[in-house]
C-alpha cells in the first residue's frame, strides 16, 4: 500500500493485492474499472467560476486565490472568449473584468444574457474605476454586482458565496423551459 498527499485535493492510495488462484475464480474474471482521481471528483463538485480578466498577472493572482476558496476556475482573456466559454461550460459564476481590449466586460455581459441558459448566472464586473456611474453601467448592462479594486477579499469571498447560493436556491424553482438554452 501507498498513499500520497495530492495538493489541495487530499490522499491518493494505491494498493497491490498478490493472491495465487484458479482460473475460475471469480475474483480473477474482473474486468479493469474506470475510475475517477480525487482530483476528477474534486473539480467536477467544485463550483465552477468563469474568470475575465486580460492581464496575465492579476487574472493568476485572482485564480490562485479563487482556487484556495474552493472553486474551479476558468479563464477567459476577452470579451469574445468570456462568451465562448460561458457557453459551453455553464460556470456557476463570472467575475468580469470591465475593461479590455476588443469587447469590454459591459458588452460580453450584453452578450452572455441573450442566452437563456446563462440568464441566472450571477455576474461580478471588477474594475479600478471606482464611481457609482461606472457601478450603474454594470448593472444595466446585466451584472448582478460591481467591485472596485483594490477589494477586500473576505467581502468578495462573502459576495461569491452569497451569489452562488441564491443562484442555486432560484434554480431549484425554476420551470425547465426556463434553463434550456
């Protein structure tokens, strides 16, 4: 038997079983089984949060944080992509950079809302830009929430939760017709 440590995730634990036996034991007739690493197990039950932001360092350093929280996150550099990739993975929450390159955060979040699948996905834009306008920019354009940087990290990790979980609440009441795509 060994066990490994796997960062993050817990314990691995391999075992080797030696048996002499029969060719008509049953034990020996097992086929191989699929199986799913902790860390397989660990991601798919993660919440899952779409992160936007097209500066390398503080997208990392946001994703390095998220992760420490408990969630899986994905990355998108752009507004295009933030659409792309919200599409075909359903995260669970977006944080939103507001401005990029390209398509800003405001006009992607236009953009993710046409799609009834994403409607209910709360939405957080970020941005240096502190005044209440830039915060009612954010709202009409379909944010559920602004914060300004620098943030204090246990208010956003308390903001995220808070999303997360009302999202799932509204969810359970949900007709069908309103989650298709």
């Amino acid at each position: 038997m060994r066990v490994d440590p796997v960062p993050s995730f817990g314990i691995s634990f391999y075992f080797t079983l030696w048996f002499s036996g029969c060719p008509s034991c049953p034990i020996l007739q097992l086929k191989p089984m699929n199986y799913q690493t902790a860390q397989d197990y660990a991601a798919a039950t993660l919440p899952t949060i779409l992160l936007v932001e097209d500066f390398d360092d503080t997208r990392l350093m946001m994703k390095m944080w998220l992760v420490k929280n408990g969630y899986r996150v994905i990355e998108a550099e752009t507004g295009e992509e933030a659409i792309n990739i919200a599409q075909r993975e359903l995260p669970d929450l977006i944080i939103m950079d507001v401005m990029m390159p390209g398509m800003n955060g405001l006009d992607a979040t236009q953009r993710i809302r046409e799609y009834q699948a994403l409607r209910r996905t709360p939405i957080v834009a970020v941005s240096a830009y502190g005044a209440n306008e830039y915060r009612s920019l954010a709202i009409d354009a379909g944010c559920n929430e602004y914060v300004s940087t620098p943030f204090d990290p246990n208010a956003l990790a308390e903001l995220i939760k808070h999303l997360i979980s009302e999202r799932e609440s509204s969810d359970i009441n949900a007709l069908p017709s309103d989650l298709e795509n």
